[in-house]
C-alpha cells in the first residue's frame, strides 16, 4: 500500500490516458455525427438586405410601430393616470 501512495503521481496519468481514450472511442461510436446545414449568417443578412419588399415598405416592419407611449408601459400604480 506504501509502494502505491509514493507512487501515485506516477500512476494516475496512464490511467487517465486510458479512461479518457476509452471515454473518447465510446463517445464517437454512441453519438449521432450528423449536423444538419444551415446557411451562414452572413448569407443570412445579405438575404435579409436585398429582400425587395422590406426595403420597399420599411415603414409597414410592424416592430417599428409602437402600440402605446414608451414611457407608460412600466409605469407603478401611483403613477398610472386616472380614469
């Protein structure tokens, strides 16, 4: 037991080595490789950039519309006008 405590430093990078090559073989063998394409982001703004009907009619983006004032939506119940 003595001879396995002094030598312990020594020991545990060869079982590691082993734990981690069969961990990474068993891994590659279970796990799905196949990664489904999608295009890229800058394919993706470009598309977004040369789209005809947004630059067309930039005002009709509905984020841009804004539905009640900014400085109202979070307002405390003290401060919310009566009605």
């Amino acid at each position: 037991m003595a001879l396995l405590r002094r030598n312990a430093v020594y020991l545990t990078l060869p079982v590691a080595v082993v734990v981690g090559f069969v961990g990474y073989n068993l891994e590659s063998i279970l796990s799905d490789k196949y990664t489904p394409y999608s295009p890229s982001i800058q394919d993706q703004r470009a598309n977004r950039l040369t789209d005809d009907t947004i630059i067309e009619n930039a005002a009709n983006v509905e984020k841009l519309q804004l539905r009640s004032p900014v400085l109202e939506r979070n307002l405390s119940p003290s401060l919310q006008p009566k009605a």
